[in-house]
C-alpha cells in the first residue's frame, strides 16, 4: 500500500444523503470512497430512510472500495433515544432498562441487534457506552447501564459479546469515562474531576471488561481528566490517556477511535492539525471529520516532513486490517 492509500484506512468520515452515486462522480460518496481510498464510513440519521436503502447504499460503498479493503460501516445504535437505524430492526430500550432485566437479556438483545443491522450493511456499531452514570444526571442518562461499575461491567461485556459474536466489531465508549458531568462534549470539553484512585476503582472498570471480552475498539472521549493528564487535553489527542492508560496499562490492543470530529468540544482546533495530534496520541480512526481533505493532507505532510513516522501510519493500518479479515472484509 502506499503512503495515501493507508493514511485513507484511518478515516470514517461522514457523508450527505442517502445514496452511494456513481464511483466515476468525484463529488458523490462512492467517488470519495474511490478516489480517496477511504477505509470506512459512518451512518447518522438523515442518511437512513429505508433498510432496502440502507442496504443499497452500502453496497453502493462496498462496490466503490478498491484494492479488495472492503469499508468498516458504522452507526450509532445503543437503544432508547440513540437509535440511528429503525426500519426492520427491533426496537430495543435505553441501556438502563435493558440492563435492568440483567446480563442474558442484554447478550440476546445486542446479538439481534447486529444480525438486523448486518442485513444492511453495517459491520461497525458505536456501542456499548461504559460509563458510569446516575439514569436521572448528566450528559449520558440512561445510555449508561449502571452507576455502579460491577454491574456496567458484566452488562457491557454480555453486549460486546452479543454485537461480535455475531459478526459486528464492537466500539465501546467513552474512554476514559465520561461520567456524571453535565457538560456535553457536543457543545464544549467537559471536564472529568476524579482522583485517579477514584476513577480505577469507577470508571476504569467498565473498559477492562469490554477489553477482557476482545472488544473490536474503543472510541475515545473529547473529555480532559486532569488527574491523569495534567496537560488539561482531551482524551483524542493524549498520549497519556491513550498509550499510558490505554494501551499500557488496560492492555487494550484493539483500534482506538477519535468520538465524532466535528463536535464542540474540538471545533476550535485546526482541522489538520488535529488529526496529526490525534494519530501521535495513539489514535487509529479519525472518526467525521469535518473537513476530510485538509486532514488528510495534513497527516501526508506530518509523514514527509518526519513530524510523524510512516511506522506509525503503518501501526494503525495493521489493527485496521486485522479487524477487517475478522469481519471478512479482505479479499483473499
């Protein structure tokens, strides 16, 4: 692979409407895909009609994608109000109250979940949320399973279990726990204030599990937790939070995932300089951002002036493709 057709693999970017088009139309999602050599794509609502039509679309996607790589295609599908998919799909409810009826009900819940959405297309669900929250408080609610971290735990581990099991990657969030706070990161960077001993023995706990279990990836949160970066930066562009406490300490080996680019909380950052922060912090997937071509030409140029090495680039291209046989999306 070349230098561009791997920094391609590192972007799931979000497109406009609700068709693939033609691979020739350079401004269609399918010309994107195809000129860009982009190694996946994310779903939110308004590109979601129909099932037939979701399906179409990523086929659409799958047929433009070169070099035998199929696409990761990701949506956001917790249940209760974070539903992106509802046509042909059985309506599940909140984590919460899923939760409630225990850790066989949520496996059996995710593991249809992922057979519906893989009748459309989509091989890459944003779920399950591993924080820990209060259903009545903060930013997250109800998508949190539980306030108390043995419980999340086992129920985050019974739904990374159902989702891959049945051939879906899992993609669990938001490291390294968004918590009770009610600053969303939507808007602006919320602030997680716990001592570390705190958030080992809290928040901490929901991510090992779902490591335990060999979750597919884990999105990283526009959050800063001061107590273990200092440095006062998100989660996306610290090293701290994701080569230390990630990938050293929790052991996780997986794809790191960048939350959505294009929210409040890092909408003031240059667009290409913050991809190239994100990839030195550890990140594998740069998850919508909003201005795909200035990023990627950013993390080109980081290689060819030495600020980042294509050892890097190659690090994150091989976690991407290993998930990606996983989930039968390489030619032989």
């Amino acid at each position: 692979m070349t230098l561009e057709q791997k920094i391609g693999q590192m972007f799931m970017p979000l497109f406009g409407g609700t068709a693939a088009g033609d691979p020739a139309d350079p401004n269609s999602p399918a010309g994107f895909v195809a000129a860009y050599e982009l190694g996946g794509v994310i779903y939110l609502g308004p590109n979601i009609t129909s099932a037939d039509q979701t399906r179409a679309f990523s086929d659409g996607l799958q047929a433009a994608s070169p070099q035998g790589v199929g696409l990761l295609i990701a949506v956001d599908q917790e249940g209760g109000r974070v539903a992106r998919v509802s046509d042909q799909v059985t309506p599940m409810p909140s984590a919460r109250a899923l939760g409630a009826e225990g850790a066989d009900a949520v496996e059996a819940a995710s593991a249809l979940s992922a057979v519906e959405l893989s009748a459309q297309g989509i091989n890459f669900v944003l779920a399950p949320v591993a924080d820990l929250t209060d259903a009545n408080s903060g930013v997250i609610g109800n998508r949190s399973y539980s306030s108390d971290p043995a419980v999340a735990s086992a129920l985050v581990g019974a739904a990374v279990r159902g989702l891959q099991e049945n051939g879906v990657g899992a993609v669990v969030k938001h490291w390294p726990g968004h918590g009770d706070t009610s600053v969303d990161s939507h808007q602006s960077l919320p602030t997680i204030d716990v001592t570390e001993e705190v958030w080992r023995t809290r928040e901490r706990v929901p991510f090992a599990a779902a490591v335990d279990e060999g979750v597919s990836a884990v999105m990283v949160g526009h959050l800063a937790f001061p107590s273990l970066d200092p440095s006062g930066d998100p989660a996306t562009v610290s090293s701290v939070l994701i080569e230390q406490f990630l990938r050293d300490d929790l052991g996780f080996g997986g794809l790191v995932v960048t939350d959505a680019l294009d929210m409040g909380a890092v909408r003031g950052e240059d667009r290409a300089e913050l991809a190239v922060r994100s990839v030195e912090a550890g990140v594998d997937i740069l998850l919508a951002p909003p201005d795909l071509l200035a990023a990627r030409a950013g993390l080109i140029d980081a290689v060819n002036t030495g600020r980042l090495s294509e050892d890097r680039i190659d690090q994150s291209v091989i976690r991407i493709l290993r998930l990606k046989a996983e989930l039968g999306l390489l030619e032989p």
